[in-house]
C-alpha cells in the first residue's frame, strides 16, 4: 500500500511538472464546473420564487400559470410582465445573471437576426434569434458528457475485449484481431451518418451509435500489454496455483496495461468531442431543438455577414480540444517512469 502511495504521488508531481498540461487541467476543471451549473447561470426561469408564503424551484419543476394567479394550465413563462408584476406583488423571485435560455427567443433587439454582441448578449445572436452565450454554455455541457459516457463506454468495451484476446492468444486472438480488421476497415462516419439518418435522434441513441466503432483504438493497446504480460512469472505463479483465469486477468495483469489505457483516454474524449460535432455539422447528431457546438459552427459558415458566430464557435472548440491534448500530454508523462521528479 505504501509503495502504490508513493508511486502514485510520483505520478502526480511529474504531472504537475508539465505546467501547460497542470493549467490546463485547471482551467478545463473550472469551465467543465462552470457548464455544470448553466441552469444557474443562463436561464429563462427563475432559479427559486415566493409566492403568498410558498417557495417554489421553476428550474426543477413544472408549474402551470394557474399557479401564481393565471388562468392556463401551461407551463409559465416567466418572462411574461404580467407574470413577474403578479408574483412581484405576492413575494419575490430569484433570477439567474442572464434571463435567458439556449432555446429562448429573443424578443427585445431593434436589429434583425443575427444580432452583434451587446451588454444584454454577450456573444449576440443566432439566425434564428437565440443567445449564442447560451447555447455555447450548454452545448460545451452536453459535448464534454456525451465524451465522457462514450469514453466511458468504450473503453470498459476495449478493456474486456482485448484483455481476452491478448490472455488467451491462439485462435481467440486470431479471430478477434480478424473482426477488429473488417470492423475498423468500414468507413465509420458514413456508417454513423447512415445509421443516424434510419433510427430517432437521440443523445442515447447517438451514443449506442458511435460506441460501434469507438471501442477500437483502445482494444489494440490493451491487447499488447496483455500479450507481454501474460507469460511473467507471477502470473505462472498464480496459474501454478489455481488462480481463475477471470482474477488474474483483472487483478493481477489489468493493473499494468492500465498505465497505458490512462493516458489514451484524454485523447479519446477529444474524438468523441470531434465525432459529435461532425455530425452535429452535418445535420446528423442530436435532435434540432438542442444545444450543440457544432451547430453554432454552421452558423458561422452560413452567416459569413456575422463574423462572430463563426470566431466564437471556432475559440471554443479549439479551446477545449487544446485543453485536452495538453492534459493528455502530462498525463503521459506522468505515467512514463523515465522521467524524473524534480
């Protein structure tokens, strides 16, 4: 225990070595936070109300008009002056900084659609009049999880598969590396561009989709550690002694190839980042109605009149991914044992 301590401080301390690849885990740390709370911050509901003595959360819950003196049954909207005027007079609301949503339709602008930024909207507006602030917040939210559950996923994929084909070797081996050759060798946006355009648009459904073909990359490098380690002698050792081939695999040989699986996994988040952005780009990712990184970047190529939609889309991803390879970067220097500790 104290020998795995030790090492993994001398992980840490390499890691914080590299100081573009520390700041930037900080900094993407503290933008991932950021977007985590985006209700809080850009939204056109409010974050908490009092109304005759009772407390309502209209960002959790559903509350029809008729709940504060209205005569409909449908969700309220907040931004109504009658509304505000009538709960006003009964208690008091809570706002978020900015009274809008990636999906509210901006009203109160004398320009036509795509609007400049202004005080009211910090990186302006979209062809259809929504807040680009907005839908950059809660897109980079939706991007970065959708990166993580399909980094996630695919990597739990890659692990079992090559860790069967490198322990067992053989026909197994043979097989699996067969598969993987044909699987790899189709073109995999297509094959996700088609499969998105038969079956319903869905952050689910997307993702069952591009964990398909992303589990690949991972699975070789497994596989190689498995194949070197499977024949050291503590490994005889507990075959020798009747150890199952299930414990040892996953207690006594994953704890090795893990080092290397690490420090991929920085850069697989930045192909799904990409994947999901493509296909946002292209029409076919996630439903119309959500926020997405790649459609802000369709709306600069389609708006060249308004260089900002372009320029702010473009900053963000290219920081994100930057952030990512950087982190990846001392990640791998991290888990390198010839690098010292200074």
């Amino acid at each position: 225990m104290t020998n795995n301590y030790s090492i993994n401080r001398q992980r840490w301390q390499r890691f914080k070595q590299n100081r573009r690849g520390y700041y930037s885990f900080l900094l993407f740390a503290l933008l991932f936070l950021v977007s985590l709370f985006s209700d809080f911050i850009v939204n056109d509901r409010p974050i908490f109300i009092k109304y005759q003595n009772n407390y309502y959360s209209p960002i959790f819950h559903f509350y029809p008009e008729t709940t504060f003196g209205g005569q409909f049954e449908t969700q309220t909207n907040y931004l109504d002056p009658t509304v505000q005027k009538r709960i006003e007079d009964n208690g008091w609301i809570l706002w978020p900084p900015f009274r809008f949503s990636y999906n509210t339709l901006i009203y109160d602008t004398q320009r036509t659609f795509p609007t400049p930024p202004s005080s009211a909207h910090l990186l302006g507006t979209t062809d259809a009049g929504f807040d680009v602030f907005a839908n950059m917040l809660y897109g980079f939210r939706l991007s970065m999880l959708f990166a993580i559950f399909l980094t996630a996923i695919t990597s739990i994929i890659a692990i079992v598969i090559g860790a069967i084909q490198g322990y067992y070797g053989g026909k197994i081996d043979l097989l699996g590396q067969r598969f993987i050759e044909i699987w790899s060798g189709l073109p995999q946006m297509f094959m996700i561009i088609l499969l998105a355009s038969i079956l319903p648009l869905n952050f689910w459904w997307l993702l069952g989709i591009t964990v398909l073909f992303g589990w690949m990359s991972l699975s070789g490098v497994v596989r190689t550690e498995f194949l070197r380690t499977r024949n050291f002698d503590y490994v005889r050792a507990a075959k020798a002694l009747g150890v199952s081939d299930r414990k040892i695999m996953f207690r006594h040989i994953l704890p090795n190839a893990m080092v290397a699986t690490l420090t991929y996994l920085p850069f697989i988040l930045c192909g799904a980042i990409t994947t999901l952005t493509s296909l946002d780009f292209l029409g076919f990712g996630l439903p119309i109605d959500s926020p997405s990184l790649g459609r802000l970047l369709l709306q600069g190529k389609n708006n060249l009149q308004a260089p900002w939609l372009g320029i702010s889309s473009f900053l963000i991803i290219a920081t994100l991914l930057s952030l990512l390879i950087f982190i990846g970067e001392a990640v791998r220097d991290a888990f390198d044992p010839n690098k010292g500790v200074c």
